[in-house]
C-alpha cells in the first residue's frame, strides 16, 4: 500500500514537486484488490472520495502562492500512505 507515479513503481510515496501558483492535476487509481483509497491534501482543503479497486479519478488544485511542502495522504491508510508536495 503506496502512492507511485505511473511507470514508476520503485519512488514509493515520491515527493511531487511543483511551481507556486501552479495548476496541478492528480490522478488516482486504485490498484489494491478488496482496499478502498482515497488521496487528501489537509493543508489545502483538496480531497477525493474513496475509489475501490480499479476504479480511478483525478483532483485538480491550484498549488499555494508561497513556498512550502504539504503532506498528502490516503485518509484510510496514512500511516503507511502519505507523502510530500514541495512547492517551489
């Protein structure tokens, strides 16, 4: 159970890293027979509902103005799922 970035399966739980300002687009497939995920970003009030297996969706956010890094996090699972956006 870990987040990756598609073709990339050996960064578990990578660091995203954006512009300040900038739009950003995550999308999420749930690839875990018989778990729920979701992906949650708590410090900037972005969510998505829950995706069972092999369903998939996306959030798109504005990245902050200021410089910093966010914790995201699969809300069911975020002792084990949950990384890091460093804006820039």
């Amino acid at each position: 159970m870990a987040f990756h970035l598609e073709g990339d399966p050996l960064n578990v739980n990578p660091t995203l890293e954006v512009r300040a300002g900038e739009r950003v687009r995550v999308v999420v497939r749930n690839e875990d027979r018989g778990l729920m995920h979701d992906f949650a970003v708590p410090a900037l009030e972005v969510g998505l509902s829950p995706l069972r297996w092999n369903e998939s969706d996306d959030v798109i956010f504005d990245a902050p103005d200021e410089p910093g890094t966010y914790e995201y996090i699969c809300r069911p699972h975020q002792l084990m799922m949950r990384g890091t956006i460093r804006v820039h």
